[in-house]
C-alpha cells in the first residue's frame, strides 16, 4: 500500500517513513510546500492529512492532484507518531 503524508514536523519526517514501513507501507513525506508538489503525489491508495501543521494550499493541491483516483483520505489535527500509527491500524495496513 503507497501512503502521502501532507504535513507534520519536519524532524519527524524520518520517523513518519519507519512508521510506514513496519506497517509494510511505502511512504512519500511532504512537510513543506516546494515546487512540484503537484507533480511528486501520484496516486496513492492512502492521504494522510496533518491540517495543524500545514497550509490550506498544500490540502487543496494535493487534494486535487488525488480526485478521481479512489484513494482514501484520512485527516488528522494532530502530527505525532500515535496518530499515523492510529491512521494506517484503521485503514486496514496490517503489521
């Protein structure tokens, strides 16, 4: 399963990929908005949303660059570890 994670502190973004990969994930990591954002998303079957930490136009272009593909979207306030962890248990990424 391919995940996208919009948002979330910068000096986790390590962290964010173990993560994803002890849940047998491949993981692409956007923190900060940079040039070709647009063109680097793809279409995975998971986006994860961290709306505390990132701006409304990173949402909207990586909500718009994921329509029509059927990927799943999860939102979450916050940007720990618990919450990604929390995020894939529930969208069905067995450990």
């Amino acid at each position: 399963m391919s995940v996208v994670i919009v948002g979330g502190n910068e000096c986790m973004t390590r962290q964010y990929i173990d993560i994803c990969n002890e849940y047998k994930c491949s993981a692409k990591v956007f923190c900060k908005m940079r040039d070709g954002l647009k063109n680097k998303v793809g279409s995975p079957d998971l986006l994860v949303l961290f709306t505390n930490t990132t701006s409304h136009k990173m949402v909207k272009c990586a909500l718009s660059e994921i329509k029509g593909t059927g990927a799943m979207v999860a939102r979450s306030h916050s940007s720990s570890a618990s919450a990604l962890r929390n995020i894939l248990t529930q969208h069905s990424c067995k450990e």
